[in-house]
C-alpha cells in the first residue's frame, strides 16, 4: 500500500477535531446517549486490541535494575529533569482534570458547549501548529525557549480570567501552540537517543 502523505494526514487531523462536537451531539440528541458513546468507544478498543493478537510477544532488556533506576532518578545530576518532568506532570493532571470540570461548572455542564469549544480549539490548534513555526522560522526563533515559556505562561494567565467560550478556546490555542508537538519522536530507534534529549523512557 501507499504511504500516507502530508495532506491525508492534515485531512486526518481536520476529522479529528470534530470527534468532540460528535460525541457531544451523541450524549444530547440520542437516548442513554452517554451509555451508547461508552460501548461504541469499547467496541472500537476491541478492534484495535484484535489487530495485535498475532503480533509476536517481545521483551526489551534493561541495563539497570528497579533499585539502580530509583537511585540515578534522585540523583542530584538528574534534578533538573526530574523537576521538569514533574511540573510536567501537574500541569497534565490539570489540564486533563481540573481544567474539563472547571468548564463545565463555568457553563452550566453544557455537553454541546463543551462539545464546541473542545473541536474549535482542536481546529485552531491544528492550523496553528503549522503555521507558528513557520512564522518563527523566519526570524530564527523556531527553537526559542524563551517564546515557547511565554505562550505557556500567557495560556495560564487567561485560564485565570476565562469569562466566555472564546477566552478558554484563546487560552487553549495559545497553550497548545507553544508547546512541543512530542518530547521523543515516535520511532522506536529514537529511543536509543533518548537519554541524550534528557528523557527517561
């Protein structure tokens, strides 16, 4: 079969973003709406899980034992990456929990409102990703810490002073355009490196 190319799958991504508007359109508009939604995305896993059954089982062998991990995590040498990767942590654990039930207490637990906000975000996200970069590239800031700090830092500015749908899809845009698309890229030779992109795998 052919490749995908880069338009399949910027189109792909484009039929992402409509997935929560989709949902939120299931939950209201059919009976047990939500219950429908919950065994269609379990059906869904169960297919992707049958892919796997004949996939061969395979182990990968560490260098280090449980105990050596823990001691070189809590190394002094590692404190900075352990610190990064915590903030890190936190701000996920935020945005996955804290930020959705946030939304939904400031707009009335609106499904379609959510629904909304969730695929225009992903839209302007998606577009902006691609055209961030570019605009920086030209002045050489592709790789600049300091813009990437700022936009994450203006993001949790508005989050404070979030008042409509608009003001929490500007602050989401902005977070997602300043940050990295992926710390570790998705090939698996990569992680070879990835100690050297201070990472643990």
């Amino acid at each position: 079969g052919s490749l995908p190319t880069p338009q399949t799958n910027y189109l792909f991504e484009i039929f992402l973003t409509l997935m929560p508007i989709s949902a939120s359109i299931v939950i209201i508009g059919f009976l047990n709406g939500s219950w429908l939604l919950l065994v269609g995305c379990a059906a869904l896993s169960f297919l992707a899980a049958a892919v796997l059954i004949g996939t061969r089982e395979s182990y990968e062998p560490y260098m280090w034992t449980y105990g050596e991990t823990i001691r070189n995590l809590f190394d002094p040498e590692n404190r900075e990456i352990l610190s990064s990767a915590a903030l890190n942590g936190a701000q996920a654990a935020a945005l996955l929990f804290l930020w959705p039930l946030a939304l939904f207490l400031l707009f009335d637990w609106s499904y379609q409102i959510l629904g909304v906000i969730m695929s225009v975000t992903l839209l302007l996200t998606v577009l902006t990703k691609k055209a961030l970069p570019r605009s920086l590239r030209v002045f050489g800031l592709e790789q600049s810490a300091a813009i990437r700090g700022t936009l994450a830092a203006t993001s949790w500015v508005l989050r404070l002073a979030i008042f409509s749908p608009v003001s929490v899809i500007l602050a989401d845009v902005v977070f997602h355009a300043g940050a990295p698309s992926r710390p570790v890229g998705i090939d698996q030779l990569s992680y070879e490196q990835a100690a050297d992109a201070a990472h643990y795998v």
